[in-house]
C-alpha cells in the first residue's frame, strides 16, 4: 500500500467476478486487524455494499453528490468493530459525472485523514469510466479477475485503459480458483 495515501480501490475486469465480496472481506479482514476503515461504494447504479452488511440504502453516495445542501454522506458507522461504511444512495444513470465532480475529490480528502485506510468498491473498469477517474485519487488500485471467466485479453484491456488514463494497477487478485483443481496446484507451484 502506498504509505502518502491511504485511499485504496478495488475494480474488476468485468461485472460479476466477485469484486464486492473481496472488497467486502478485505474491509472486514482489516477491520479486525485494527485498522480503522471507511469501506465506499461507488458503483452508484449495481452497487450491493449495502446488501453484503444488511444496511439501508436510502440515502448514501448519490445523494451527497447530488445535493448540495447535504454537508456529508451518510456513514453507517460501527457496522463492526473498527469499520464504517457509505452505501451508493440510490441508482445514479450518469455516474461518471458525479464522480468527476469536486465534491467527490472533496470527500475523499476530508476521509483519508479520518482512517487508517479508505477502501473504494468501483465499478468494473470496462463497464463505465468511474474506476478511470477515482483512480487518480488512490494510492492503491487492485484489479479483480474470475478465473475462467475473464481472458487474458480482457485483464489486457482493462490495464491498457488504466495505462491510458495515467494509472498503475499495484495488484491483481485472481478470484475463483478451486484449490481442489489440477490447475490450482499448476499455478501454485509455479
């Protein structure tokens, strides 16, 4: 993780690789690790944060990016021990819009000196530019592929598109991997 900031982002190569739950679990793990963490979804039209802790989506991202009489999101707090977490808000159609705003990059600076660590859920790089555009913001950007679902191709494209925007991927998580399977032990052992 890059030490000058904390802001880490979790994308994917493409929807449904299982990018929220390993966003989800690595907030969780670092929770309990004692990190103080602010876990946001900023998928603002699939995103399921909310569904994975059982929170309110009532209001959330959407809503404090679209209003301005609103001084700050809705932070669920306390959700466990040492994590809190902002929901999308409702369904946002023009989502890359509100996250290039000023007020995005302002809630993101006022965050990361409140927690030891800000973890991002994005929404899948080839689907929208959102993950494009908060990136610029993070220390950390980690992209999500499903093994036997995204190609080599597809990891290829979503570098290139970070590589276009001026992004380094720091990591790739490999999700899906059956640790039974021949191939799992093919790939450990090299």
């Amino acid at each position: 993780m890059n030490k000058g900031n904390n802001l880490v982002m979790v994308t994917s190569a493409s929807p449904g690789v299982g990018k929220s739950f390993v966003t989800s679990n690595m907030a969780v793990v670092l929770a309990n690790a004692g990190k103080k963490v602010l876990l946001i979804d900023t998928d603002l039209r699939k995103g399921r944060i909310h569904k994975a802790f059982g929170l309110s989506n009532k209001t959330g991202l959407s809503e404090y990016l679209a209003q301005q009489d609103i001084t700050q999101p809705a932070i669920h707090r306390g959700v466990i021990e040492n994590l809190d977490v902002i929901c999308r808000g409702k369904n946002v159609t023009h989502s890359s819009e509100s996250l290039m705003g000023e007020r995005f990059k302002h809630m993101l600076d006022t965050v990361k000196g409140q927690y030891d660590i800000v973890v991002i859920d994005t929404a899948s790089i080839l689907a929208i530019t959102g993950s494009a555009i908060i990136g610029k913001y993070v220390g950390t950007s980690l992209l999500i592929a499903y093994y036997g679902v995204n190609t080599v191709k597809d990891i290829e494209l979503s570098l290139k598109c970070f590589k276009q925007n001026g992004i380094e991927i720091t990591g790739v998580i490999l999700n899906g991997i059956d640790a039974k399977s021949d191939d799992y032990n093919y790939v450990y052992e090299h």
